[in-house]
C-alpha cells in the first residue's frame, strides 16, 4: 500500500512541473491553429492576447497594461530555427513624461530573450531574438513587462503601458 501511495505522489508531482500550454484552451490533441503574426485590434487574433491587454479604445487603439503575454504559432519553416520577435507599438506623445526610456524586458518561462529601451514617442518596433531551441515547439508564449506605465488620472482609471499593434515571429535574418 506505501508503494502505491508513493507512486501516486511521485506522478502527482511530475505533473506540477509541466510547461505551460503556448494557449490555455487548447489541448495537446488539438492542431495548433496559432498565427506567427497578429495584430492586436483584430478580433480574429484575440485569442492570442493571453493576458494584460485592454479592450479596444473607440479610437481602434489597444492599450497594455504594465505586464502583458502573447502566443505566436512557429511556421513550419522556423522551426528549430534562429528567429526573432517584433512588437509594434505606439508611445503617445501626451504620454511620454511617465514613459520616457520606457524598457520593455520580453521573456519566456524560462529565459529573458531581451530588451528594448523606447528613445522618443511614436510608433516603433521592439525586435527581440529567439534562439533556436524556443521554435521547435508549435508555438512560443511571450511575457512582456515595462519598467514603467502611465498612473490612472482624472476619469481614466486604468494603468496604460502602452499601444500594442502587431507581433510577429520571423525569421532572424530578415
């Protein structure tokens, strides 16, 4: 009976230090049907916005909060292949006094893949490189955190980071 109560814990606590799911509703029977690219205002891709990120403005605009995670599907012909991510974003300018030399660290369960200091307000991309032991998965789940964000004021009561446009996975010599 100690035997079998033991194998059970040991199988029990196997199962804790699995990796998380590149999509928390899909199972592993299930055919990735992840992009490698999406763009954050298209209802088609939100299911790839795992956490962290606001509903659309009325302006067509997606605002972050300080932390936020993506999935992208790895094509293919990336896998087991040196690649690299590019975030799309916009930094308002009425926002740029809390968001000056912003850093935004990108990051996976278990390494830092980089990061990248916002020098002005505008649009800009973050490109971080993925080494090739990360694609040969079906897909690649992406935290992201900045080192700073906008504070609620007046009737905005959310915590901004800032307008995310579009993540790709693509290849690292493009």
């Amino acid at each position: 009976m100690r035997i079998l109560a033991a194998a059970v814990l040991m199988l029990a606590t196997l199962g804790c230090r699995q990796a998380r799911h590149p999509h928390p509703e899909l199972t592993v029977e299930e055919p990735s049907r992840l992009k490698s690219a999406i763009e954050a205002t298209n209802p088609a891709d939100e299911e790839q916005l795992l956490e962290g990120f606001y509903d659309p403005d009325p302006g067509g605009w997606r605002w972050t909060g300080q932390q936020f995670t993506v999935s992208l599907g790895v094509p293919e012909e990336l896998r087991g292949k040196e690649a690299r991510i590019e975030c799309e974003l916009w930094i308002p300018e009425a926002g740029w006094t809390d968001l000056a030399k912003l850093t935004m660290t990108a990051q996976t369960a278990d390494r830092t893949l980089g990061q990248w200091r916002a020098a002005k307000p505008g649009a800009q991309t973050a490109v971080f490189a993925v080494p090739a032991a990360l694609t040969e998965e079906d897909a690649i789940l992406v935290d992201f955190v900045l080192d700073r964000s906008i504070p609620p004021r007046g009737e905005e009561t959310r915590r901004l980071g800032v307008v995310a446009t579009k993540f790709r996975l693509v290849a690292a010599g493009r």
